[in-house]
C-alpha cells in the first residue's frame, strides 16, 4: 500500500514539473534580428549570437532550421547540441553538466540521462555480473543526441546547419518540437544557470 501511494506521489511530482515547464514564457528566438528575418553568413553558417554574451551566461538556446538547439560554453570550450533529450525530450538547457571519467556531460533534468558535451554520447553505470568482483563502470550506449558544429568568428558564435543524411535519437523530439515556437529555458533561466554554476566553483574552490 505504501508502494502504491510513493508511485502516485511520484507520478503527480513529474506531471507538475511537466506543466510548469510548458507554461514558461517563451525564450527569444537567438538568431532572429529585430526584423524577424534569420541571419545567415554566406557560408551558410547560421548566427547563434555574441560570443561574450554566451560566455556570461553559460549556456543559450535558439532554432537552427526550425529546431532547438542548446549551446554551452563550458571550461573554455563551446558546445551544441539537439536541445531535447533523446529519451523523453527532457530540457537539457535546464540541466548540470557533471563531470563523468574526464568527460563533461549535460544531465537531464527529466530522468538523469548523462549525455556528453563532446561527441553526444549516452552513458549510463553498469557492471559486469561475468567479472569476479563486479564493480559499477561507466560505459556508452552510442551516440544518441545529435551535436551541431560550432565557429567563433569576429566575436560571433555560429552553429552549422545539421547534416540530415545522418539520424540520430535525438531527431524525433527534435522534428517534434521543431518550428513551435518553444524554446525551453527564458532569458532569466539562463541568467539563472550562470549564477548557479558560479556559485558552484566558489563552493568547489
């Protein structure tokens, strides 16, 4: 009976935080200008926004051809990626990024998948029941979340636009979301990521 009461105490938790993070304000598409038209280089290259900006804040979203995408900036390296989770579309731009065997990797907020900030690996803690004393490693499920190349040029942070020959997991939250006008985290939740792993390294150092 217990059992029963924590499994619908659990599932009233996930619906709440479902509802909360669906009636937030909407963010400010990134690459749009004032006049609502997308800036592209003539490379092709699609304008993300200033690169101090992004630094400041850590972490921003916008829509690279119609789908979200979360850019961090993280011990001194830029990152992108599909902004849902390739489990459930979780928001990765709302969760930490955790260090995991020397690789820095976004946890999402949804259900703690562990996502790398380089290659778009999923790792997940297993052990091998075959091994004598069997300890918990960390191994890789592949690459499940799709990572968009980033270029810094002339102060501005440019994210490529994704190669669609290749699938990835991450694509069905991606074309689901894509064009609906919902980004996941509003500029006072960036501010609010930045202060908080600001906060962090204080208590670290």
């Amino acid at each position: 009976m217990l059992d029963l009461a924590i499994l619908i105490l659990h599932f009233f938790i996930c619906l709440l935080i479902s509802v909360a993070i669906w009636r937030r304000p909407k963010d400010v598409d990134l690459q749009r200008s004032s006049t609502g038209t997308v800036e592209t280089a003539p490379d092709g290259l699609i304008l993300i926004g200033k690169e101090d900006d992004i630094k400041r804040s850590q972490r921003a979203t916008a829509k690279v051809n119609g789908r979200e995408v979360v850019i961090f900036y993280h011990e001194g390296k830029f990152h992108a990626m599909d902004s849902r989770c390739y489990h459930e579309g979780g928001p990765l731009c709302l969760g930490e990024i955790e260090d995991i065997n020397g690789q820095a990797c976004i946890v999402c907020p949804w259900h703690k998948y562990k996502i790398t900030l380089e290659t778009g690996e999923g790792l997940y803690e297993g052990i091998n029941p075959l091994e004598p004393s069997p300890a918990p490693q960390w191994n890789s499920k592949g690459v499940k979340q799709r990572i968009h190349k980033v270029t810094i040029d002339n102060g501005n942070v440019y994210v490529s636009p994704p190669d669609l020959s290749v699938s990835f997991d991450s694509d069905y939250f991606a074309d689901k979301f894509k064009n609906s006008g919902d980004l996941a985290m509003e500029k006072q939740s960036n501010s609010q990521a930045a202060e908080q792993a600001v906060a962090r390294k204080q208590e670290s150092s």
